[in-house]
C-alpha cells in the first residue's frame, strides 16, 4: 500500500532504514547483517542516495517522502501495489517524477498497480484498464481508449467533458448538476439516477446492472 500523504503514513520516530527495512525482517526475507544492502538497493531503485537511510522523516521533501514509501511497499516482493492519491499531495513537477517510477517498476518488476485517484489525467497517463466508479458501484470498466475514446456511462461522459484541454478555445464548462447524495443513504435504482441527463423512471427503480457492449468493455447502464 502506498498512501496519500506521504508525511502521515511515515513513523517520525524511525529513520528510513528501519520504516524500509521493518517488514521484511520481520517476515524473515532478510537477516540483520544483510538489511543495509537490501534497504541500499531499493533507495536506489527508487532514486533516493544510500546516505539518506539515516534521515528521518521530517529531513525529506514531499517527493522523496512518497520515494520512501514506495521502497516500504516494494521491500516485501509485491506483486500488487496498492496506490491511493498518492501522487494528490504533491507538485505538479514532482508527480510527474513519481508518476514516471510507478511505471518504471510496473514494467521492470512485473507489478501490477491498483492507481486510485480523481485526476483524469493521471489516470489516462498510467493506466490499462480503468474502472469509473460513483457513490460505491462500478459504473463502466474498460480498455484505456475505451474509457477515453468512447465513453459509455453518462457519468463517465460527463466526467471527461469537464476536462480542460489546450486544444479548444471558449470552452463553456458543464458541470454535473444536483448533490451527491449520501452514501449511507443512496437513492433506490441507478445512484447516479438524480443528477443524470438521461435517467427514466427505469433508472429510479431498477438497479442497472454492468453489460459487455463491446470486448472487455462493460457499462452499468440502462441508456447506454
């Protein structure tokens, strides 16, 4: 798991070496007189100098904090990441340099990375496969150009719409109408049914439930 905010998710009172190296001496993948070299090795792989083993958290920038928390998550040999916002709390410049890692040790170490995150664009950089969801439930789930090429869901539609892009000038900004609801109390039927351009009585009664309409792309929709 890699978090969000890269500063909270840090233990203040242990230096790198220890936050990096804790788990996989635990679970007995390295012995004590090795742990150096290992916690070296994966501070390089994610571009942070050896020295700074010895730092604590608080002597490290956002971006070498979220370098620190991938070597955590990388020292116990995942073959899944689990990546929530954690690009959200940081510079433009440096989510960039990041962002250019997890794709590197996706390709290098053969990993695959569950990216959650509310930036389309980040999104649509890293990912193969993206899964839109709102209020709880998965409302289309397909192919990277099937999401951003031919967009199914009203929802998933609406979200892309609102996507500033250098390409078109006076652009007139539409944003989605109405209130989320809560979540402890969600409408029956569709949940995105009261702020939808294209909901029916259907949609406010009856679950839709997610269809294939073309290969590996499914949608949860009654309209689509």
């Amino acid at each position: 798991m890699i978090f969000q905010d890269p500063f909270a998710s840090l233990n203040p009172r242990m230096r790198v070496r220890d936050i990096v190296g804790h788990a996989p001496l635990v679970h007995g993948m390295v012995s004590k007189d090795k742990l150096d070299d290992f916690v070296d090795e994966l501070l390089v792989r994610v571009g942070l100098d050896p020295s700074y083993k010895r730092r604590y958290p608080h002597q490290f920038s956002g971006g070498q904090r979220q370098r620190v928390g991938i070597a955590r998550a990388l020292a116990v040999s995942p073959s899944v990441l689990v990546c929530d916002e954690s690009v959200a709390a940081l510079d433009v410049s440096i989510q960039a340099q990041i962002l250019n890692i997890f794709m590197e040790l996706r390709d290098t170490l053969d990993l695959t990375c569950l990216f959650i995150s509310h930036d389309i664009g980040v999104v649509r950089h890293i990912s193969h496969r993206v899964a839109i969801m709102y209020l709880g439930r998965l409302v289309e789930l397909g192919n990277n150009d099937d999401i951003f090429e031919t967009p199914a869901h009203p929802y998933t539609r609406l979200l892309l719409d609102g996507v500033p892009r250098l390409s078109q000038r006076h652009f007139a900004f539409h944003h989605i109408t109405g209130e989320i609801p809560s979540p402890l109390a969600p409408p029956p039927g569709c949940h995105f049914h009261p702020r939808c351009p294209l909901a029916t009585e259907r949609c406010r009664q009856e679950r839709p439930q997610p269809r294939e309409i073309s290969p590996g792309h499914m949608v949860a929709c009654f309209e689509a």
